[in-house]
C-alpha cells in the first residue's frame, strides 16, 4: 500500500514538472504593455528614415556647396 501511494506521488511530481515545462512566457506584444511596445517598434522605422532623410539631405547641401564656392 505504501508503495502505490509512493508511486501516484511520484507520477504526480512528474506530471507537475512536465507542465511547468510547456509553460512558454509570452511576447512583450501580448503582454499589459503590448500598446507601448507595438508603438516603439513602429517608431524605430520613422527614425530610420528620419535619419536617412537628414544624411541625405546634408549630402545635397555639402555638394551644393562645393558647387558653389568652385565656381
């Protein structure tokens, strides 16, 4: 008798550990905070092309300038 309950203890402990393991956290996406991580994700490519836009645009005035003061 004392072996039957040592077992289904046993195959209890077991089957507990195997469904702390399929446990995945889920994303900052899904979380309470999922609003303010989605909007700074989409704020990353803005300034990616903010900063594009400002080097290109620096570009343009460093050869306009050269043009300028060549002549």
């Amino acid at each position: 008798m004392r072996w039957l309950l040592f077992l289904i203890i046993v195959f209890a402990v077991l089957w507990y550990i195997r469904g702390v393991e399929e446990v995945r956290p889920g994303s900052a996406e899904d979380s309470f905070i999922g609003g303010p991580v989605k909007a700074l994700r989409k704020a990353e490519g803005f300034e990616k092309s903010y900063i594009d836009a400002t080097d290109e645009r620096k570009k343009k005035m460093e050869e306009q300038l050269e043009k300028d003061s060549g002549n």
